[in-house]
C-alpha cells in the first residue's frame, strides 16, 4: 500500500466529496464535509467515509475507494479510524455482497425495522428500491462496549 495519512475533510474537499459518492451512486444525502475523515496518498485522495450523525444514532456510510487504490486496506484504514472515534452503536446499510467485509469490523445484520428512527425510514425505502432494481440491501448493527 501507498504511504497512506488519514486527515479531517475541509470545506474544500466538499466538491470531491460529492462527486465521488455520486460516481459510486452512494446515497448522496447528508454529505457535510465535517462528518467525514479523506484518505490521501501523496496529496491525492485516495479515499473518503463519513459517520452521519441523526438524532438518537449514528450511520456509517460513503465509503469510496479510488479504483487504483482499491484492495490495499485503505477503506479499512478509513472504517477503522471513524469507528474508533465512536462512544454508542452504529448503523450501516450496504448492499448484500458488502456484508462480509463489514462483519470484521463488529457489524451484524438486523431486521431493517429494527433500526432507529430516522434510519428505519431510510431502510424501508433501500428494501423497496433494492427490490426495483435486483438488490439485497442488508441493515447492520456494530454495538459499542
């Protein structure tokens, strides 16, 4: 892996920010460049994630990897960092095929109904729209202590 530093998102980052999760077609709502930590390898990003904070839980999301620096444990680097800043549970929804890789880092499913308000509106609809378009989204759980 690059020589990879990880540092607070600025305001200047808000344009990149927004335009990597929209070339992934991540959820791109609630994108405030002060939620998120940006993985950078000789001053490119390389990297971005956030955790989105509602009343009453936190959501982890908008990870996005570079393709040329995918498979190097950056986005690992990025999870690990936001998680470990976390005091309470936090949330997460991924499409199936991701629940494996966010099961290493103490995530588990649970039934989407389950989730708190307002991210329990947010999962009916990825249950909804997953459908439409022939996909599974899963809703997890990493709970703290």
């Amino acid at each position: 892996m690059s020589d990879i530093q990880l540092r607070p998102a600025t305001a200047a980052d808000q344009a990149v920010i927004r335009q990597m999760v929209r070339d992934e077609d991540l959820d791109p709502t609630a994108l405030h460049w002060s939620h998120f930590l940006i993985a950078e390898a000789e001053g490119e990003i390389a990297g971005i994630g956030q955790v989105r904070p509602y009343p009453k839980c936190r959501e982890l999301g908008s990870l996005v990897v570079k393709e040329a620096y995918r498979q190097q444990g950056v986005g690992a680097l990025i999870v690990s960092a936001l998680l470990e800043r976390e005091t309470g549970d936090v949330y997460l929804e991924c499409e199936s095929r991701n629940e494996r890789y966010y099961t290493r880092f103490g995530f588990e499913p649970i039934p989407w109904w389950r989730a708190p308000l307002p991210l329990k509106l947010k999962a009916g609809l990825g249950q909804i729209f997953g459908r439409l378009y022939g996909f599974r989204v899963v809703t997890m759980r990493r709970r703290k202590g």
